[in-house]
C-alpha cells in the first residue's frame, strides 16, 4: 500500500494503530480506496467471519443486509445493501456482487453483477505477517458511482467506512474465536 495514512479516529485504540489507508483518484469519478490493518486474530477465525455471508450485517457497520443467493463450490453470489446518511439525508445503495473464494490464499475477490454503482470491485485479503503470530487484513475496493451520486461527497465516508469495517471483522473473529 502506498502512501500510509495512520486513521486518526482509531488512534486512541492500542489495537487500532496499524490501520493504512489509501485512496487514488481514478478517471471518471471512480475511486480506488485501500485500508490495512494488523490483527492478533486467527487466519481461520477471520475467514470464517468475512464467509459467514448472511450474518456479515449484524456486524459490519452500515450494512443493513447481506444475503447469499447463490453458491457454486468457491463462487458464491450475494445481494447486499448498504446505508449511510450524508448532512441528515438517509441514502442506500444496493448491490448484487460475484465472489470468489481463494482460501488457500487468503483472498475473496467480489465483483458487481447489478446495482447501484457503475463499478463496485475488490477484495478482503488475510496475510501472515512472517516471524509473528499476526494477520494482516487489507480491504481494496474501486468504485464508481451512478451519474447522480457525488463521489465527491462520499469520498471521505468511503475511507472513515473501511477502516470501521476492518475493525468490525477484527472484533468479530476475536470474539467468536473465544
């Protein structure tokens, strides 16, 4: 990741000091943003959460439904929909999207089939940190959004929502791995 930008929401937090984030401006309104964190939890328990599709909305922030409609050994398709709520006005955006499950390498890379977005792609990937008993989990995702919504104004949401769901995954492996 280039470019490392410590979030300054989570500092205060020994556990959330790790968090990298980038963010390219791409033509055409789109956005590629990344964001990185360090985490004690285990390989399998971080894989378990980011795999248990329909109950990823209990905990990921903003995310008000996620739903598996389709799975074909390590390809799985899954409806999700998502809310946010910019100067008092509630918008959501609702998105179909192709997964597919690398497990050996730690990747599950999506990719959208329908939906509120022109472009909507990415990957969660887990990585050992060599010489330690820590995971890295990176979150990447390229984004366009439709004529009427202002990339602009979601900009800066897009980055404060990916290091709370990179914390959300963390504290959910953490504790369904006690």
């Amino acid at each position: 990741m280039n470019n490392p930008q410590e979030s300054g929401d989570h500092s205060q937090n020994n556990d959330y000091r790790t968090i990298e984030q980038t963010m390219e401006k791409l033509s055409g309104g789109t956005r590629r943003l990344a964001a990185q964190l360090t985490t004690s939890a285990s390989f399998e328990s971080l894989w378990n959460v980011l795999t248990d599709y329909d109950r990823l909305s209990l905990y990921i922030p903003n995310l008000l439904s996620s739903k598996k409609i389709f799975k074909n050994n390590n390809n799985v398709h899954l409806k999700q929909v998502g809310a946010q709520d910019f100067l008092g006005i509630k918008f959501s955006a609702e998105v179909t999207i192709n997964l597919f499950e690398e497990k050996d390498l730690g990747l599950l890379k999506f990719s959208l089939i329908k939906g509120d977005f022109r472009k909507f792609e990415g990957s969660w990937k887990i990585q050992t940190i060599k010489g330690t008993s820590k995971n890295s989990l990176i979150y990447d995702l390229t984004v366009q959004g439709c004529q009427w919504m202002p990339i602009g104004m979601i900009e800066k949401r897009l980055k404060k929502d990916l290091s709370e769901n990179l914390i959300a995954v963390d504290k959910q492996a953490k504790y369904s791995n006690k």
